[in-house]
C-alpha cells in the first residue's frame, strides 16, 4: 500500500507544485490539474488493485477519481462550460473522497496507523470540499486552493509512505 501511496504523493504534490508556478491561475488550468490527477490516481490504483488483488476496499476511490478525470477531460470539448463545472467537479471530489477515506479509516481503526492517514487525508478532503461547495471562490483563488491542497496532500501521503508500517 506504501507504494500506492508514495505514487499518489508524486502525483499530488507535482501538480500542487505545477498550480504554484503556473501564471495563469486559471480555469483551463484547473480542470487541466483535475484531469490529470483523476486519470492518474485511478488508473494507478486500478493497476495496483489488479498487481495485489487483495485491496478491493480501494475500488470506490479508483472509480471517483477515474469519473472527475474523465468529466473534468470533457470540458475541453466545450470550454464554456468550465467556469460552471470547475467548482462543483472539486466540491463533488472533495466530499465524496472524504466520505470514502472516512470509511476507511473507521474501517481499519484509528489505532492503526494506515487508518489515522485514512482519517487526515478525509480531514484535508472534507475541507477542501465544504471550501469549494460553500465559498464563493473567483477563479484565481479556486485554482490557487485546489494547488495548495495538493501539494499538502502530496507531502502528507509522502510521509505516510515513507512510515514504516506495522506488517
């Protein structure tokens, strides 16, 4: 699992870092970010489910990240409607991986360490969804905040990699 979580640290954190230096804060950019993070984390994670064959509990958050990849990609067929989807695509993201992430954490037990890093990570999703679902964000800082939390995801998910874990 540690390498599952180190490859979703890369990903989070490259692209919180993409966001921070990007000039243009903006929409494109944003659903752009979404669609390669979806992609990436569900179709590694339906790899890895396949590899191990004994991580079915990770379906649900390989489906949801593998739909907002796919529905934030079909946007650019037709970029009017990104400033619509943008936010509600990250609320929707947002929220439904803390619901997952929660079930796994009380799923495993807050004892163990796998379930507190379940339980954070749902923490950090839940904010960043109830923040997109709740404040009226203007592009540029819908955009920053979606890079800022990735890169702190990035960096949480690569130190709960580099735990060691109890076998």
């Amino acid at each position: 699992m540690q390498i599952l979580f180190g490859l979703r640290a890369t990903i989070s954190f490259g692209l919180g870092v993409f966001i921070t230096f990007s000039q243009a804060h903006t929409f494109v950019v944003g659903t752009a970010v979404m669609t390669g993070f979806g992609l990436a984390v569900g179709l590694i994670s339906l790899a890895y489910i396949f590899i191990t064959k004994n991580q079915n509990q990770l379906i649900p958050l390989t489906l949801i990240a593998t739909l907002i990849g796919l529905l934030s990609a079909g946007t650019f067929l037709n970029p009017d409607i990104q400033p619509l989807v943008f936010l509600p695509l990250v609320a929707l993201f947002g929220l439904s991986f803390a619901a997952f992430e929660g079930y796994l954490a009380k799923r495993e037990g807050f004892r163990i360490g796998i379930g507190r890093d379940f339980a954070v990570s749902a923490g950090f999703n839940l904010v960043l969804g109830l923040l997109f679902l709740i404040a009226p964000l203007d592009e540029v800082s819908a955009v920053g905040f979606l890079g800022a939390y990735l890169a702190i995801s990035g960096v949480f998910w690569g130190i709960a990699a580099a735990t060691p874990q109890p076998k």
